[in-house]
C-alpha cells in the first residue's frame, strides 16, 4: 500500500488499492450501476493517492456504461414506438 502516513488505512482504501486495474473496468463494464455506486463512494472516501485514481476509473467508466445503456434503450424505444 502507498503512504497512509500513521493511519490505518479503511476498507476501501485496500480494495482499491489491491484490485488490479483489468478487473475494475471488467467489473465496471459488466456492473455499471453498483460499479458507479462504489466508485464514487471510493473516489469521495479513500485517502490513499492509488485508491482514489482507481475508484475514479472505475466511476468514470461505470457513467459511460450507463450513459451508453441508457442511449441504447431508449434509442430501441423510440424506434419501436413508429410502428
């Protein structure tokens, strides 16, 4: 873990900082929502610089997913409406 400097460092701080960068953008690919939801309560929460970058990734790729989810749907909902 990086510097915590005299601190225990929280949960999330070790999650974050732990987790590879592969599987936080497969989880925030395949789990926008909650992956969303955890980020940005990492990106808001943790201390350390490592953690903070990772829960920051994993929230801003989470939004697009969501964004692109969203798009989708009602893109597929306007176009079966004409018929």
């Amino acid at each position: 873990m990086s510097n915590y400097q005299g601190q225990q460092p929280s949960w999330l701080d070790k999650q974050f900082s732990s987790t590879s960068i592969v599987i936080i953008v497969l989880a925030s690919i395949c789990c926008a929502l909650p992956a969303f939801i955890f980020g940005l309560v990492g990106w808001l929460t943790c201390t350390d610089p490592i953690s903070k970058r990772n829960a920051m990734i994993m929230c801003i790729i989470a939004f697009v997913m969501l964004a692109v989810g969203t798009t989708l749907r009602l893109a597929g909902l306007i176009l079966t409406a004409g018929r």
